[in-house]
C-alpha cells in the first residue's frame, strides 16, 4: 500500500493513494484539472532560481471556487485549503492577468467540443434582463416600459448553449 507523503486533506495517512481529490462539491474533477493544469504550467510556468513554490496551483484554485460557491470570507476558508494570504494573492493575480479569463474559456471550448459543436458559437442572441433598483440612487435608474419595472436593464449575449 502506498502513504502519500504528504496528507491529503481530510484524509488519514493510512489510506491508500488512490483518494479523490474532489471533498467539497466546489472542487475540481480530474478532468477539469488536465484541462487547466496546461495552461497554469505555460502562464505561471516553475522558476529556476529563487524560492521554490510551495502552494500547490489546483488547491489554491479549490479554494477559489469554494469561495465563490459559498460565498464565505478569505479568512473563513476550512483548514482543509491553503491560508487566505496565498489564496487571495494568486486569485487577484490571476483576475488582473486573464488567467481565469483564459481558463474559462478552455473548459468552455471543451464542453462545446464535447458536445460536438464548434469550439467557438456560431451563433448567439442578445438579450436583455431588468433588475429593480433602489430608490436612493435615481439617476442611474430608468423604467421599462415594457415590463413595467423601475431600475436598470442590462443588456446580455447569450450562445446557442445558453
């Protein structure tokens, strides 16, 4: 039986290796992480001077996702995840380099790919969707008309997969 050398989390040292990684319904699956392990490796690519590394990239995107799926608080982060400091330093990091943007984008041209449709939408439709607004802020509220409803209308498009 093989001990990972390092505890996975939520997990005793006893069980065997071949543990899913997947404990919070927010985590990657297997095939998630081939997908965007390649572009983390070209975009945030291993240096070979200085301080090695010391997070790893898919708990940190774990955390990130668990984050935005329960809405919590960096600090309030389960023990489970890395500390809130590298968490939060590698989303912003990301967000401001197009790191998250380019990783959407992957796993989206992989389920259109997996769907047997084109990697980008041929077609798509503009829509738009009315939210109601406060009544404190008016200059920045309008009416529909149509719908009747007091606050912004905002304009959405949307591929043939929704």
């Amino acid at each position: 039986m093989l001990i990972p050398k390092k505890p996975i989390r939520g997990v005793p040292r006893s069980w065997p290796k071949e543990i899913p990684f997947n404990c919070y319904p927010s985590d990657l699956t297997q095939e998630e992480w081939d997908i965007i392990k390649p572009i983390l490796e070209e975009l945030e690519p291993r240096k070979s001077r200085g301080r090695p590394r010391e997070v790893d990239f898919r708990e940190i995107l774990n955390a990130i996702f668990y984050l935005n799926k329960m809405g919590c608080q960096w600090r309030c982060l389960p023990k489970d995840f890395p500390s809130d400091p590298p968490v939060s330093y590698y989303y912003h990091r990301w967000l401001d380099n197009g790191v998250l943007e380019t990783i959407n984008t992957a796993i989206h041209r992989n389920l259109r790919k997996e769907m047997g449709r084109n990697e980008t939408p041929s077609a798509a439709i503009i829509d738009s969707q009315s939210v109601k607004g406060t009544q404190e802020r008016v200059d920045e509220t309008g009416f529909d008309g149509s719908k009747r409803v007091k606050g912004r209308k905002r304009p959405i498009l949307v591929d043939t997969m929704g």
